[in-house]
C-alpha cells in the first residue's frame, strides 16, 4: 500500500514547486524529495531547516506536515459517478474518526498518564485552536482528542477556586472541537461538542465563553437540513442576552457579541434580508470600534477587518456580487493577526463564489481558489464550502478555460 505526506506535497504545488525545482533549491536529488514525499525517508536535521525556509512554513510546521502521513490514491477521474453524491462532498469527514470516537465515550475512563497541569493542558487547548485558525485541520484532528481527554481528566479532579478555571479551558476544547466539525460540515458533531462547550462554560461560569458556544452551536445546526430556524432563534437569543453588558464589556464578551452579530448578518443575507443583514454588521462594526483593533479573544478573530470580511461573505449569500467584489478588492488582511491564515483564505473562498455568479466565465474563480490554496492549502481541500465550489466547477468545465481546475481538484482529493 503507498503512502503519501499529502500536506508536505500540497505545500510543495501550492508554491508552484516541482519536485525537481524544490530539489535544485535545497541542493539534493529530485529522488530524495520523492522518498520524503513517500514517507520512505525523513529528511535528516540539517535538511529541515532549508525545507521549512523554502516552503515558507515554521519548523513546527513541517514536523507536523512530516508525521502527517496517510495512504496515497490513484487519481485520473472524478469519485464516483455522481460528482455532487456525498462521498464526493464530504470526503474530509475521515479526519474527524477520532473526533466521533472521543464524543461517544459517555463513561470516562481513567487515563494511564499522570495528569498533566493546568498550564499544560491550557497549552495544548491554546495549541490546537493555533492550528486550526492556521489551517491546518489534520494536525488539530489529529490532537484533538488527547487535548479533549486531558481536559476532561482536569475538570474531573479540580476542586476550588481551579474548578472555574478547568472547565474553562475544557469549554475551549470543546469549542475548537466544534469548529473542526463545522469545517468538515458534520452538523451532528459539531452541535454535539457545542453542546458540552456551553454546559462546561456555564459550569465555570464564564459568560463569554458560553456566547462562544452558542455561536457554535447555530453553526452546527446551519449544517443540518431544516434547522436553521433553530440556528437563528439560539444567535438571536443570544445577542438579546448579551445586549445589556456591551457598554462596559470586556474584550473576550465584545469579541463573542460581534461573532454572533456577523453570524446574524449572513444567516439574515441568506434569507434575502438584506436591511437586516446590513443592520447586524453595522452593529458588529461598532463593536469592532469599541475593541479598537484586531483582536483574537477567545479564538473569535472578531475585528474591524472582520466584519470587512463578513460583508464579503453576507453579500455572496445575498447574490450581491457586484458590492461582494467592491468591498473584497479593497480588503486589506494584513492587519489580522498573524495566526488567522485560514481566515485570510476565506475571502479567496468567498470571491470564488461570487466570480461564479457573476460571470459564464469561470476561470476567475478557479483563480480565486488557487489563491486560497496557496494562503492555507487545506481550507480549499477540507473547507466543505471550497469542496462544493470546486464540484460545481467540475461539472461545468471548460479544460481550456481552466487549465488549473483538475490539477487543484486532484489535490484537494476529488478526483481519482
């Protein structure tokens, strides 16, 4: 059976790298980039920090890329007869096994390790949120369920004044939990972890990470058919709720506020109510004011550049492609934190969107997604919304239009 570093080789293309040119640059034999690629060989210490330096990555990184190895498939043509069947849609779904196997433990079991500190454990919960702002879905998928074992063994024998502080940092767990669920596109998963990260909040008492979870909760349920009535009454309740404390908020309540007002804003743009929608971002963006910068409390990323970055994404839903692209070339994401590539990649995703309403001519947003792919290579391979993108495409190709379409489609394993 091959193996196959897929990220390592991803990283690779996406920076327009062949293997031979990638080898030429590190001064090796193109063979020796296929056997890393392969997982046959590991590059020796003094090789990693060229590699990371050109692939422009962190060595961090690259260990993570290295140790993420998984069986190589044949490609050629499209999976499936159907290209929109689910196999197709949600063929990213694998990466939360572990995820599934952790949430449908009901009984705790008692962990062989010693249990690790407070710190540590916040550590690892900070480490997995990192991850997955930056795109790196298999990484998070891949530790989750360690990070969520040991939180859940903290929580359980805290007692005192570090009982708030436990379920704190396990509400966090499960919230990252939930966002990777909702990345995917599996509803069920993502409320489920939603679900315990609200029940951990209100155990510790921490009002703005309870909001978080309600914010994640509508997510999840935005992704299951016919429930997204719910998803609107659970954000609007909770903006109801939050309204009082905005005058002498913190920044982690503000930053939990304005996610759910822009979450308000595209379900209301994808109803067709656009003075509504245009009534929430206006209110975010005065919650922007009062943050006073990007910021990233509690992993929001809630700032003025991104409630720029929703206006984006609320004018894809209302079918306003016009003011979608007016708003998205004046887009500056520099001033994001640095963490937040996926989100960076995102308006990528969403100008794609809008390039494929707004044109017959699809090349541009073949474009588009070769950018998001180039920013964070896995938001386009395990973004279920860049997924189905890329499918519509592929069901309208034109090869000579877009020479780049198969090649990203390939890479984002919807082909074989």
């Amino acid at each position: 059976m091959a193996l196959k570093r897929h990220r390592l080789c991803q990283r690779r293309k996406a920076l327009g790298f062949s293997q031979e040119r990638l080898a030429e640059t590190l001064g090796v034999e193109r063979s020796t980039v296929v056997r890393w690629e392969s997982a046959e060989t590991d590059p020796q210490p003094w090789h990693r920090s060229r590699i990371a330096s050109a692939l422009r990555i962190t060595l961090e990184q690259l260990d993570e890329m290295l140790v993420d190895v998984s069986v190589a498939n044949c490609r050629g043509k499209m999976m499936g007869e159907d290209i929109r069947s689910p196999a197709s849609a949600a063929a990213r779904s694998e990466l939360l096994t572990g995820l599934r196997a952790f949430l449908a433990s009901y009984i705790p079991g008692r962990s062989a390790e010693p249990l690790r500190s407070p710190v540590e454990v916040r550590r690892s919960v900070g480490r997995v949120h990192s991850l997955y702002q930056r795109a790196s879905y298999s990484s998070t998928a891949r530790l989750l369920p360690d990070v969520l074992s040991r939180a859940t063994d903290l929580a359980g024998q805290a007692s005192g004044a570090q009982r708030s502080s436990a379920f704190r940092v396990l509400a966090a767990a499960y919230i990252a939990a939930s966002k990777l669920a909702v990345k995917v596109g599996d509803g069920d998963t993502a409320l489920l972890a939603a679900d315990r990260a609200s029940t951990s909040a209100g155990l510790a008492g921490d009002r703005a990470l309870a909001a978080v979870a309600a914010y994640q909760a509508a997510c999840g349920l935005l992704r299951l058919p016919g429930r997204r009535d719910e998803a609107e009454q659970v954000v609007r309740t909770s903006i109801t709720q939050l309204a009082p404390d905005t005058r002498t908020a913190a920044p982690d309540l503000l930053s939990a506020h304005g996610a759910l007002l822009l979450l308000a804003a595209l379900t209301a743009a994808g109803r067709g109510k656009p003075k509504e929608a245009a009534r929430d971002l206006a209110g975010a963006d005065e919650l922007a004011e009062k943050l006073g910068a990007d910021r990233n409390c509690l992993w929001t990323g809630f700032g003025p550049t991104n409630v720029a970055i929703h206006t984006v994404s609320a004018a894809v839903r209302a079918g306003n492609v016009g003011h979608a692209v007016e708003v998205g070339v004046r887009l500056d994401t520099s001033h994001l934190p640095t963490v937040l590539v996926g989100r960076r990649a995102q308006v990528h995703v969403d100008l794609a969107a809008a390039a494929m309403m707004g044109s017959p001519d699809k090349s541009a947003a073949v474009l588009h997604l070769l950018e998001a792919e180039r920013v964070a290579a896995e938001v386009v391979h395990t973004n279920i919304q860049a997924r189905e993108l890329l499918l519509d495409l592929l069901s309208k190709e034109r090869r000579a239009a877009t020479p780049g379409l198969r090649p990203l489609a390939a890479r984002a394993g919807l082909l074989v």
